[in-house]
C-alpha cells in the first residue's frame, strides 16, 4: 500500500464539516507552495522574460488598462 492510500482512506471517512475544514487546509498549503516558488522564481530571475514583454508591448501600444 502507499503511502497515500491510507490518507486517502480516511479522508473519505471524514464527516463532511472536517472534510470541508481539510480541504480547506490543504488548498492553504497548496498556494503556500505555490507562493514560495513563484517566489524563487522571480528572485532567480526565471520570470524577467514576462517583464520584458510587458514592456515591449507597452512601447507597442498594446496594452490597454482593466
């Protein structure tokens, strides 16, 4: 068995208010992590390439306001 299915198990036993409380938990978690690596990724310069295009654009005349 892995290391999942027993977590797997029982959250579906879960009555439904605490499996409410964990998903919202986990959903939490997960922009947490999601978060810390779009972190890194701009600190390691892995996300310049959108700047520069913003830019480009924005000479271009191409961007409009939301």
């Amino acid at each position: 068995m892995s290391k999942v299915e027993q977590p797997k198990k029982a959250i579906e036993a879960l009555p439904e208010e605490e499996f409410v409380l964990l998903r919202k938990w986990f959903s939490e978690k997960d922009w947490e992590r999601w978060d810390k690596e779009l972190e890194a990724d701009s600190e390691a310069g892995k996300l310049d390439f959108l700047m520069a295009e913003a830019r480009e654009e924005k000479l271009k005349g191409k961007l409009r306001d939301l």
